[in-house]
C-alpha cells in the first residue's frame, strides 16, 4: 500500500531530500501514521522519525533546509534530535536495538538494523511505518499486522509481552492509555503480562506515571481506563487511596453503593461536559475520605460524615505524592471537593439566601464548575431521584443569579478593609480587627446588612461599642 498522497506536509518532502542525500533509509513511525490509518484528527503533533545512520545529523540537515523559524535541539545522551516548527515537534533518531537491566528501564542501546527498531516499539500499532525515500516514497511498512490489529481494535506487543512489560513497566500504562483512548481492548496475553509485571511498575518515576494517567483521565470515557487500571493492579502500586474506595459492606438491610465504581462513573460524567483536567480531578477525588469516615448507625444505616472536609484536607498530600502541581491548581481541586456536598445539602432543604450567599463566597468564580461537579455525582438508578435532584439544582442556579445580581457577593472585598478600621478606632493591629473585619462579612452574608459602605460603617460602630472600642 501507498501513502505518498496523504504526506502532505511539507516536512515528509524535506526529509525525503536529505535522507537521500546522506543515503540514510527513513521512515515516518508511530502515532501520527497510526492515527492517518485509523482516520482521527489530526491529534499527534509529534512526528516521529527514524534512520539507518544517525538521526541527529539528519535532523540538523533538514533544520537547516527549513530556516531560522525552525528550533533544533540535541539530546546526546539519547542519540536523538528535535525540530520544533510552527506548533510541531519533529524528533528524529537511528535505527538501534536495546537491552535492559532488571532495575532500570533505561535500555543499554546500540546501533541497529531497521527491523531491531521495529522490534523494540511498544505496540503493533505503533509499529507501523512509512517510507520517506525518493524510491519507496509513500511505502507502508508493517511487519507485526499492525493494521489487522488496528481493525480488531486490539493492543498487542510486537515480541514476548512478558519481556517487553518487564523491560519497560511504563509500557503497562501505556497499554491502559492507548486501550482507554481509542476505545481498544488489550489483547489476553498482553493483559496477563501486565498482571504478572504489575510491580514492576516500582522502577517508574511518578512523574512519568502520572503523565499516563493524566491522559487516561482526559480520555473520553476514563472509567474505561480506571477499571483496567484496578483490575490489572496497576492503581495498586501508585493510587491506594482510590484503590481503597472499591467494595461494598452489608449490615441487615443496609448496604452502601461500591465508591470506586460510583467515583469512575461521576468521572465520566463530567467528561461528558468539560475537558478541564482538574475539574476532572475533582471528581476523582471527591469521595477520596468515603473508607476513614465510613460508619455504621442503627438508624440511619452507614454514613461518611466529614468526608468532604477530610477529603479537601488529603488532596495535597495525594497531589504532593503524585508529582502533581502544588499551586493554585491544586488549591481549586481542594475546594472543589470541600465544598461538593453543599449544593447538594441547599438542593434537598429550603433553599435560604444566607446559605446561597455563604456559597458563592466559598466557591467565588469556581462556583460554576461546583455545581457542573454536583450534577455529576448523581449516580442513582432511580431516574426520578436523578430527575428530582436535577431539577432542584437548577433552582438553586436561579437563586444563585439572583442573589449574586442582587448582592454581589463572588469574590467580594468587605467595605471596610483593617486599616480603615484601624484609622476609625485609633488602634494598632491586633485581634479586635479580625474580630470587626468578621462581624461585617457575617453581616453581609446573613442579609442583615447590604453590601455597601454606609451600612457596613453603621454595623461597625455598634460592633466596636459592644467590643469597648471608642472612636
């Protein structure tokens, strides 16, 4: 089969150049000809290159040819090039075969024919290849049924799953990413390979880990990944925390619903509606505290009181492990599970303006993607229950309008700040500050006073009096 129609950028001409200028064989390999089988979008901005000869002498021909707007940068330590040009990355590398020690998979390489390169790759389907040389130009190149396996919807390894598993234990994330986001399912044998290697996994940096899982969560139906993730004992090694929501206890009648399913399922359900990453994350950690606060009471069955509070309290410690950022990304995925049961606890009561008030306060401009979060974690299989909680979500989104039209409370500053206070009482910094800096934002949002200056100055006064404070 020939492909030279679909190599319509220009870099695959360029290439085609100077790989016969150097007599280098060269090939296009791995997810960008993957993808152009399987017909996706355009979604790999990576185009990966290899040569018989070396990638890096190539790469700085083709640099050249290309101009100034073409960035070009050497990795010696892994004998391969980079071109970065106008959004697109262009790696190149020689044809080399490897070796592995048991406690590292960093491989011991050596220059290789084409077919040791070819034998080296993660996955048939990544194993694919075409041609760019004048001669062959357009040539696919597909030594393990790629294709076939492409068409069955099957990831498979090209050699022994067992070896290339144990030499490489971050192929097993991979292998769970690439099922999750192509919708494949991963082949017996290769399955069962990841359940005997599973520890291995232990020689992988976190950071490269959560690189995987991070895309397997931005997959359009993450469940998907999350169960294989947990069936295979991958999670096990790196997430116990989400390992330990799985399972569900019996006492009489009552039983509580399975919080790792429940979890995967409210994933999904946001996935359905945003593509924020850590509105994503929110999810998953929502009910992260269900397994430490889960009791049993004779009344009203099991609970998991505080699980919200203490599970806002155990995100940074999560985050901080898996080598996830500790800034504000962090803080928003924080908040958002603090606060995910409030809107769910104004749904079911009469919904009071201090309560609304109080709430957009908390959640300021995140209130939105709170409430996206709250519509999500209702899971029931009762399509009333569901279709009851919708709708009284959507009353609290119209009280939420109106009470933010109407007192402008996201995000607000109080009226008077602590140094004003300072100046009106002629006093030095101290406690009593903090005390009036809170009776007026209490005020505020228990609608005894508007949110404005001249009624926070009244307020004030009176406050200060019964504090002893003269003006």
């Amino acid at each position: 089969m020939n492909y030279s129609r679909e190599l319509k950028n220009q870099i695959f001409n360029i290439i085609q150049k100077e790989s016969d200028k150097l007599k280098y064989p060269t090939y296009v390999v791995g997810g960008w000809v993957r993808d152009l089988l399987l017909k996706r979008e355009n979604t790999v901005t990576d185009i990966d290159f290899v040569c018989v000869g070396s990638g890096i002498i190539l790469a700085e021909k083709v640099a050249l040819t290309m101009g100034k707007q073409a960035r070009f940068k050497v990795f010696k330590k892994f004998g391969t090039a980079l071109i970065s040009y106008k959004g697109e990355n262009y790696e190149f590398i020689g044809a080399r075969k490897e070796s592995y020690r048991s406690n590292s998979r960093k491989p011991i390489v050596e220059n290789g024919t084409f077919e040791d390169d070819q034998i080296r790759r993660d996955f048939t389907i990544n194993a694919i290849s075409i041609q760019l040389n004048k001669d062959d130009f357009g040539e696919l190149i597909d030594p393990f049924n790629g294709i076939e396996d492409l068409k069955n919807k099957i990831i498979k390894t090209p050699g022994n799953p067992n070896k290339t598993y144990s030499d490489d234990p971050l192929r097993m994330m991979r292998a769970v990413r690439f099922a999750t986001q192509l919708h494949f399912e991963i082949e017996k044998e290769s399955y069962e390979a990841i359940l005997r290697n599973c520890e291995r996994l232990s020689i992988i940096s976190q950071e490269r880990i959560t690189e995987e899982l991070n895309k397997i969560i931005l997959s359009p139906k993450p469940s998907r990944g999350f169960k294989v993730l947990f069936e295979t004992k991958l999670l096990h090694q790196f997430f116990p925390e989400l390992v330990k929501l799985e399972g569900v206890e019996r006492v009489g009648k009552h039983v509580h619903k399975d919080n790792f399913y429940h979890t995967i399922e409210v994933l999904d359900n946001i996935s359905i509606h945003s593509k924020n990453l850590w509105l994503r994350w929110a999810a998953l950690l929502h009910d992260i505290a269900k397994p430490q606060t889960k009791k049993y009471e004779k009344k009203q069955g099991w609970t998991f009181h505080a699980h919200e509070f203490i599970g806002g309290k155990m995100v940074p410690g999560i985050f901080r492990k898996l080598k996830l950022p500790l800034n504000e990304k962090m803080k928003y995925v924080q908040k958002l599970v603090a606060l995910h049961l409030r809107p769910i606890v104004l749904a079911k009561d009469i919904v009071t303006d201090s309560a609304i008030r109080r709430l957009l306060f908390d959640a300021g401009n995140d209130i939105e993607d709170l409430m996206t979060l709250c519509d999500a974690d209702i899971t029931s299989k009762n399509i009333n229950k569901v279709k009851k909680y919708l709708n009284n979500f959507q009353s609290v989104r119209k009280k939420l309008k109106i009470v933010e039209q109407k007192d402008q409370i996201r995000n607000f500053q109080p009226p008077i700040n602590g140094i004003e206070i300072m100046q009106l009482f002629n006093i030095k910094a101290g406690k009593e500050i903090g005390i009036l800096k809170k009776s007026i934002k209490d005020a505020i949002l228990d609608g005894k006073i508007e949110n404005n200056r001249d009624e926070a100055l009244k307020f004030i006064y009176k406050k200060a009096k019964e504090l002893n404070l003269n003006k």
